[in-house]
C-alpha cells in the first residue's frame, strides 16, 4: 500500500467515524422526542369530561378514534356503543 492509499483510509474512516456520531445524536434526540411525547399525551388523542377525567380518543375494541364522552365520568365508542 502507499502512503496515499493509506491516507484515503485514514480520512474515509473520519469521516465514517463523524456520520456514525451525527446518526447517533439524531436517535438520542429523537428517543428524548419520544419520552416527552409518552409523558404528554397529544391534546388531540385524549377525549376529556371537563371535570378531570381523561381517556384515549381510540377505542379499546375496535381501534378506530371514535371515543366521545356521554355524561362526565363515562366515555362511549361511536362505532362499537
């Protein structure tokens, strides 16, 4: 090998070496996203009562987002009843 195939290993692996600590602080920083996200819920996928009470806005039985709320306390799928 000479000395400029050598170099071009060298500076190939810098900048192997940089790509590789980019893609890592894009995964912590999208893992610390997603923390944040499991701690508060979206507004939008939670159905409230107005007297403290939350739920998923996505049906346990069928899946679909059709929760509503019926009375305070008590929330119902429009799909399934």
């Amino acid at each position: 090998m000479t000395l400029d195939t050598i170099a071009w290993i060298v500076i190939g692996c810098g900048v192997l070496a940089s790509m590789v600590t980019v893609v890592h602080f894009i995964i912590l920083d999208l893992e610390e996203k997603e923390r944040a996200l499991r701690k508060k819920p979206l507004k939008k996928e939670i159905v409230e009562d107005g007297h403290g009470a939350m739920w998923s806005a996505h049906c346990p039985e069928c899946g679909e987002k059709t929760m509503h709320v019926v009375r305070p306390g008590k929330v119902q799928c429009g799909n399934c009843g």
